[in-house]
C-alpha cells in the first residue's frame, strides 16, 4: 500500500458525505446503497464513523460528472479513467468524482462499472490511502470486475488504513445510520436524536462484522469445491481459500479475489489436468479456466460446451484421474465421465454414482484425487475410495487435511 | 509481423499521456536532446512495468500497452 505524500488523514474520527447528483444509469437508492456499503467496508476495519449529511459542506462531496468538471483533472469519456478522489483536507480534499461518461452499474457486469467497487477504491484515496501495487488489493490502480456480494477487504488495504487510524474501537462502532432527509439541513450532530417517524426506520447498515472463515479444525465444516494445483492443494468455501503445500506444513489462508480478483466466489466444482497446467472452476452453467494466477482468455463458457445436456444446470463436484485421463462430473446421484484426450463426453453417461463407487450412496459436494486414491466429501464427511479395486476404503472429517 | 508504422505513433502517444498522468512524467518540449526525452520516457516507462509487476524492458511492448489501457483510478501511481 501507499499513502499520499506527508500522510495526510482526517484528524477526527466522524467524517461526513454528501452525495451532491446521481448517475442515470442506476437507481438513486442503489447509489445510496453502493456509497454507503463502500463506507463500511472502511468502518469496520478502523475508529472512523461516516455520516451522511443532505446540504452544507461535508467533509466528503460526492459527484458525478463528464469531461471538464472544475478541477484539474478532466475526465476522459468512455473507459480508460474511471474516477478519481482527493486526499483528506479542506474544500475540495476529500472529495470522490466518478465519470458520468462510463456506464455505472450495481452488480459486476461486463457491459460496466461495479460502483460499489470503485467508490470503495476512491473513499480510500478520501481517507488518505494512495495506490497499491498488489495485484487484488482494493487500492490496486486497475478496475478488476469481482463479485461484490461478500467483497473482502484484501490484508494489504487493511495494513494501509490501519497504519493511518489504528483498528476499530474495543467495542463495535455501532452501524452509521442514514439521517432522515430535513430541508434544509445543516449537518446533524451526531449526539442529537432524531426522532424518527416509523417509515424512517434507521437504514442499518450491511452487518458491520464481515462474514468469518470457518475454523480449519470445525468439526462441522464443509467445503463447495476442491482442486489440485500444481502440486498443492486447494480447498473453496464461499470467498476463501485454504492452501495445503507439500512444501509447507502450515495452512494458508487466502481468498479467491487474492489469486483470481475477476473470478467469482462460491464454486461448485473445480479439478485440474494436471498435463495441461489448467484448473477449471465451475459455478452454476458457466465455467472457467485458469493457468496459475492467468485467467484464459474467452471465458467464462456455457458447461453445455462439455457435452452436458440443457437439463443440467450446475455441477455439484469434478474430480480429474490423472491415471485414465478421464474426468468424473458429480450431478445428483448421477455422474458423467469425460474423455480429456478427445475433449467429449463418453458414451453410456450418465451413470448412477452408487453403481461404481462403492459405499457413495448420495450427492457430492467436492471430489478430488490424491495419492491415487478418490476422496469425496459430503458434508463434514470424507469418503476415501480405491478406484481400481472399487473400494470404500475409510470415512473421515472434511478437514483431516488440515492437521486437526 | 512488424506493427505499422501509423499505430505505432499514436501508441508512443497515449503512452506519453499515461506516464504524464499517472508517471509524473515531463516531457521537455524544447529539449534538442531528443535522446534525452526518450530515455526519460524508457525510465518511465520502466517505473511503469516495475509498479504491474510486468517485465522492466522499458520498451512499449504489447502487455505494457495492454496495462496502460485497461479501465483505471485517475490518482497517480507515482507523484514528485
């Protein structure tokens, strides 16, 4: 991380904003919404509270404008800059200017910008953080299109406000409230109660503890996807990863935005060729397929392109056998068997997964293949199976991986 | 094949407004060391490559160009 030169940063912990116009290209209640969730996601990992404030002067004035717009730095139509926000300070520090030129959106679409991602960018700028050189950081120069639905804070952006505020109070910062519209009105301090009408019910705040990691050694823990990847071993659940190295006897601890930033979270399936240097994530219809840390281009791509009928509409498991080069796809109580080698499904596919391997009598939530042996994970249960001999060998947890 | 010529130019000029806007880059106008300039914008460049994590040619090679042209924040990377 980077902050600006001199370090500037608000010398109080209760900052305001003001949205001063909204973009046409989405509702005034999901910009509301956007601007505030990008605000959290800084609350909660320092002392600093936000408030929102209707007229007057706040501390941070937030815009939307094209071309020209007063400052120095104009904008420059379609793509290329997107936004841009100015450290702490008075007039116009502070403040975040988007670029009505680009097409602004709520969720992250190919046809334009997540706003919630890049207001989250810019307010840290607004905060007093510069640019970050690490590729998946929030503060990192290029707009990386990921799932915003449980975004993270990356460690590094976490290191950089902190060395700015410090961390959050002992006791939670209660959730900023959104004070009711009054006209006109001057900011309201914050001990003065507001009487609130029913229909101004406080607007709460997305929670403002973010989702937690599962212990590794939860004994209830069940993971969406497991995959290989070159050599190590990789275990998905919602956005996080644990990463299991022969190379090293602790587990990581990573998220997905950390290695593949644009990839969505929460796979269903994922398994590796290992010939081809490839892990392909799968989640609902669509799949990709990724090269260490380089996404391939074209993706992501129907999984009817493999050969599934219209009726399947998502995968629960995909386990690759290096051994016969086949790769089984886990739907139901039924699976497929793909030929890597011609790139088609085999014949006489589907078949019912209890009929081939012993003792798996139900759906499968994650698959994988390591020292020639099948491990499918259902629940918090591991079911380890000799393939060759068609044989349920042992049940385990789901993390006896993890040196529990 | 070799990139034609045209193109080539205007690249080397979105370049040179990149690296001003985000590189701090200055280019001397009434420099008549024309080699200066360019060996100024090679460090630039370089300062560019070094920040992506791309390799340091300090040429205006493809992925270099690529980067400069993906959707962006307009803070600078590097400031005087």
């Amino acid at each position: 991380y980077s902050t600006f030169p001199h370090s500037p940063t608000w010398k109080k912990e209760d900052v305001t904003y003001r949205i001063l116009n909204y973009t046409p290209d989405m509702l005034q209640a999901d910009v509301e919404e956007a601007i505030a969730r990008a605000f959290q996601l800084w609350s909660s990992v320092t002392p600093l509270r936000f408030t929102r404030v209707y007229g007057g002067q706040a501390d941070i004035m937030i815009s939307f404008a094209a071309g020209f717009h007063g400052d120095f730095y104009s904008f420059d139509g379609p793509g290329g800059t997107l936004a841009h926000a100015y450290p702490p300070g008075s007039g116009i520090g502070g403040d975040a200017h988007f670029d009505e030129d680009e097409n602004w959106t709520k969720f992250t679409t190919y046809s334009g910008y997540n706003l919630f991602l890049v207001a989250a960018h810019e307010l840290g700028h607004s905060l007093g953080l510069s640019h970050s050189n690490v590729f998946g950081a929030l503060m990192y120069p290029i707009y990386m299109a990921v799932d915003t639905r449980n975004y993270q804070l990356h460690q590094d952006d976490i290191d950089g406000i902190q060395a700015l505020y410090g961390p959050p109070k002992e006791s939670d910062a209660p959730p900023t409230k959104a004070f009711p519209p009054q006209e006109p009105t001057e900011m309201v301090p914050a001990e003065a109660p507001t009487p609130m009408s029913p229909r101004e019910e406080p607007t709460e705040m997305t929670p403002s503890r973010p989702p937690q990691r599962p212990d590794d050694c939860d004994p209830h823990l069940t993971f969406d996807a497991i995959t290989t990847l070159r050599g190590e071993t990789l275990f998905f659940k919602g956005s996080y990863v644990w990463r299991k190295s022969p190379y090293f006897s602790e587990i990581e601890h990573d998220t997905i935005s950390s290695f593949w930033p644009s990839l969505i979270s929460g796979f269903d399936a994922a398994y590796e060729v290992d010939k081809r240097d490839r892990v392909l994530f799968f989640k609902d219809d669509q799949y990709w397929a990724v090269s260490g840390y380089r996404i391939d281009s074209g993706f992501p791509k129907p999984i009817q392109n493999l050969g599934f009928p219209s009726s399947v509409r998502k995968i629960d498991a995909a386990v690759h056998d290096q051994s016969t080069k086949r790769t089984y796809f886990f739907v139901g109580n039924k699976y497929w068997s793909f030929n890597e080698n011609t790139q088609s499904m085999e014949r006489g596919y589907p078949r019912k997964i209890a009929a081939d391997f012993q003792g798996i009598g139900h759906p499968i939530d994650a698959a994988l293949q390591k020292n020639g042996y099948f491990y499918f994970f259902h629940g918090s249960s591991q079911y380890e199976v000799d393939i060759k001999r068609k044989k349920l060998i042992r049940i385990m947890k789901s993390n006896s991986w993890f040196n529990c | 094949f070799p990139v034609a010529p045209e193109k080539e130019k205007e690249d080397m000029q979105f370049a040179k407004k990149y690296l001003e806007n985000f590189y701090d880059f200055k280019e001397e106008k009434h420099s008549l060391f024309k080699a200066k300039n360019l060996s100024h914008m090679t460090d630039k460049i370089r300062e560019m490559q070094s920040f992506f994590g791309l390799e340091m040619t300090g040429e205006l090679n493809q992925k270099t160009l690529d980067m400069m042209k993906q959707p962006r924040c307009g803070i600078p990377d590097v400031r005087s």
